[in-house]
C-alpha cells in the first residue's frame, strides 16, 4: 500500500475509533451524572485527573518506541526492533508495578487532601485504586501498543479500543443502575480496559511477525537509547499531563467536588478537539522517522503544512459552532442548570487553543526527528505557568480564575514560540506557512459564524436532536465549501478513485 494511502487509512481509522469513543462518552456522561449526582461525578472526575498523572510513568518510553519501531522496521533490522520492544517491555512492567503502589497512596490519602463529602471517602479509594489498577494493566501492554503505532497499523489500534469501549457503555448500562457507585465505575473500567489490552496483544504479534519476546533480549545499551531520545519526550508528557490535569486537582484542593463538575463540563468540548485534531496529526510521528534520512526538507515541510492545514479544517468550524452555539448545547444536553456556569468556562479554554492544536503537527515532526529538546522546555515552562497562575487565581475567580490561569499560557507559549519550530522544519517564512495553511479555513469559518448566529436567534434547538440537525447542517456547508475551495486537487483525485475502485468491489 503506497505511503498516502497508508496515511489516508490511519486518519480514517482514528476518526472512526474516535467518533464512537465520543459518541459513547457524550451519551453516557449525563447518564453516569444523574446516577451519581454532582458531588459523586466530581470526585469522578478528580479520580481521572490524579491517575493520569500516573502516566508521568511513561517516562518517554512510549515516543522512543514509536520513533526507533518505526526506522527499524523501514530498514528491516528486527535484531534492533525486538531488543527495543522486549527492553520497553521490562521497563512498561516496571512502571506498571510503581503505578499501583503510587494509585493506592493517592487512595488512601484522598480523604484528606481534596475536599470529597465524608460519606464519599470509601468510594474515592477504591476508584482510584481501580483505575490505577487498569493504568498498570495498560502499563504492561503499552510496548505492544507502541509496536502498533510503530508499524503504521493505527486501524488494529483503534479496533481494540473501540471494543473495549463498547464493553464499557454495556457494562455502564447494564451494572451502573444496579449499583450506581464509583466503585461499580471503577470494576467496569478496569473489565473494559482488559478487552482492549488483550486484543492489543493479539493484533502487535499477528501483523508483526518477527516480532519476539525474550527479555533476555533486553539490554542496558537499548535502554539508554529509549532514555537518551525519551528524556525530552518525558519532559513534554510531564508538562502535557500537568496542563491536563492539573484545573480538576487544583478545582478539588481549593474549591470542591461540586465545582469539578461544573469545570469539567465545560471542558469536555476542547478535550473532544483535541483528540479529533490528536487523530489527525498522531500518524505523523512514524512517517516522520520513516523519512528521516531520506526525506529532503520540502518533504517535512509539506508534512508539516498539511498536517497544519486540515488540522485547522476541522478545529474552525467545530470552534465556531462551541463558541456561537455552545451554551444552548450544554443546557440541551447536561440540563439548562450547568449551561451559564460550563459555558463561560469553554469560550475562556478555547478560544487560545483554537490556534495551539493545529500545531499538534508540528510536535509529532519535532518528535519523528528527535529535533524536539526546545520544544520540551518551552512545554513545561508554559506547564508550569498554568499551575500558578490557576493556583494564585482560584482564589478571587473561582474556577474562572482556573480556566484564565491554563489559557494565559497558551497565547504566551504556544503562540508565541511557533514561528521558532515552523522555521526550524520548513526553512522558510512563518508568514508563508500561515497563507498556505491557516489563510483558507479561516476564510470558510466566516460564513458559518453568521449562520450559527442566525440559528441561534430565530432557531435556538430546544433538544439534542435538534441541535445536531444545525450542527451538522453548518459542518456539511463548511465541508462542501471546502471541498470545492480549499483541498488540494490531488487530495480530491485520490479520495475519488479511491471511492470508485470501492464502488467497483461492491457492485
């Protein structure tokens, strides 16, 4: 299979294992709140958000996988590519181990750190426990994962998870009402998590193999080459996890577990961008190190440009539906109670960001060529201002001041350092890169803003349904447009003949 189809078939497989992954968040996320009430889905959520920290564990392994995976397999050295994978097993255990120690400290000590109701305080350690416990589990079948990634099968990938997803919604709907606890959340994450981790196994050996494991394979020459590259890896995931994660820890230190809820309502949009961008530019990384010694720096230009281009794409009128369209969207489906409160909170998050995640492909080329040691330091430094600003402003702001005190950061760091990494990969004017890649998107958003601010004064949806009739309607307009504007002729060649050979198979 040719290297754009290749790529054309892993955006697709992320986008489908991303659009049930949000399908089935979106639904049940209301569902899990009304069974457990605001203060039960805040400690919730504050449980996610102190786990993941637990992914600092990672420790960089993950990227170095991916990256050396990557090049062992485009040179055929399986004697390179099996000490890696049985090294970053060794070392995935490891942390797998740590990470279960550490989930039942931060179980144990829950109750009196974060301001959780006393009749909540059982409950808080055994999901945390739980979830950590699935962490671990994820720890120990993440080299396979990374080996997916590695070898370009990110439809193998997206198939485990997406089962695994679908256990979790039956088992929500299924055992949640019989036993609506954090607990019952926990055994549940912990039960679907083992479904896509075995399958994960499964798809890692069958599509590769000369795949082996022997960990006396393992050794301490291939672990400083995973270190010495996923040093500056581990600095970015620290940094990322602290962005992440730190507004919930922060909300449930200072303020309380009702008030998570509220944040992380509100949050849910940019996080569902995220990861649709996330889908798109994560199949970079490999053909990055692909071409890495080969490629000629036009090559990772365009790489970068594209990546940047579809990537606004689909962040613009995703963006101006949320800002225009997003309160009546939190009240139609969370309940009109959460719409003031969450909605102020997603314009403050998303607005810095709409810029900072077209830029996700400018990361994954920074980390498929090892060029990303400036990048980490700039990440953490932003990091590390959003936790105190979000700290110092908590106070006199609420979780207002939370959500001023992440995206400050953003315009400071992201923003302002891009033009530095733009022209350290493409070699040529930052003003260029924007015309070739921001210009267009930006100017097919306009139409679509006036539009959702006439639906939302003549024709404001007074249900979900309807609500998703209007989006969809602006989303189909922007894409059209697109269609006939902005993607490349080669780009409509390719999806054309590619649909007619489909056409020709089925008929």
């Amino acid at each position: 299979m040719t290297s754009r189809l290749v790529i054309a078939r892993n955006i697709l497989a992320n986008w489908s294992g991303l659009a049930i992954s949000t399908l089935v968040s979106f639904l049940l996320a209301p569902f899990i709140l009304h069974k457990l009430g605001d203060a039960g889905y805040g400690v919730w959520m504050l449980a996610l958000s102190l786990t993941g920290y637990l992914g600092l564990l990672d420790l960089g392994i993950r990227s170095s996988v991916v990256r050396y995976v990557a090049k062992y397999k485009a040179s055929s050295d399986y004697k390179s590519l099996n000490e890696l994978v049985n090294t970053g097993l060794v070392a995935y255990s490891l942390a797998g181990l740590l990470s279960l120690g550490i989930g039942l400290f931060l179980g144990l000590t829950s109750g009196s750190i974060f301001n959780i109701p006393v009749d909540l305080h059982s409950q808080a350690v055994w999901v945390i426990l739980l979830i950590s416990f699935s962490l671990a589990l994820g720890f120990g079948t993440g080299v396979f994962a990374s080996t997916l990634v590695g070898i370009e099968r990110f439809d193998l990938l997206n198939i485990a998870v997406t089962l695994g997803n679908i256990v979790r919604a039956a088992l929500v709907l299924v055992a949640l009402p019989l036993e609506p606890t954090l607990a019952m959340l926990g055994l549940i994450s912990v039960a679907s998590s083992l479904v896509s981790f075995l399958l994960i196994i499964y798809f890692a050996f069958s599509r590769e193999p000369n795949l082996r494991i022997n960990f006396k394979l393992a050794n301490p020459r291939t672990a400083r080459t995973i270190l010495n590259y996923g040093f500056f890896s581990f600095l970015i995931i620290i940094a990322t996890r602290v962005s992440y994660y730190s507004d919930n820890t922060i909300i449930g230190i200072f303020g309380s577990a009702q008030e998570i809820t509220y944040f992380a309502i509100g949050a849910i949009g940019l996080e569902f961008l995220r990861r649709v961008v996330n889908a798109l530019t994560s199949v970079i990384m490999p053909v990055a190190s692909g071409l890495e010694g080969q490629g000629s720096k036009e090559s990772f230009a365009r790489l970068l440009t594209l990546g940047a281009k579809y990537s606004f794409l689909i962040i613009l009128p995703a963006s101006v539906i949320l800002l225009i369209m997003g309160k009546t969207l939190l009240g139609v489906w969370m309940g009109p109670q959460y719409a003031e409160k969450s909605f102020i909170i997603l314009a403050v998050l998303l607005i810095p960001q709409i810029y900072s995640l077209s830029q996700f492909s400018t990361e994954e080329v920074l980390l498929g060529t090892a060029r990303h040691r400036f990048f980490s330091v700039v990440v953490v430094a932003e990091a590390l201002c959003n936790l105190i600003l979000s700290i110092i402003l908590i106070k006199p702001y609420g979780i207002l001041g939370v959500a001023i005190g992440t995206s400050v950061p953003v315009v400071i760091f992201r923003v302002l350092f891009s033009p530095i990494f733009v022209r350290k990969i493409t070699g040529y004017s930052f003003l260029k890169y924007l015309r070739e890649s921001l210009l267009s998107p930006l100017a097919l958003a306009i139409p679509i803003a006036i539009a959702a601010i006439l639906l939302e004064k003549f024709l404001r949806a007074e249900s979900l349904w309807e609500f998703f009739l209007q989006a969809l309607l602006l989303i189909l307009i922007y894409y059209l447009l697109a269609w006939r504007l902005v993607i490349e002729k080669s780009v409509k060649d390719s999806i054309q003949n590619r649909l007619k050979k489909l056409t020709v198979k089925v008929g």
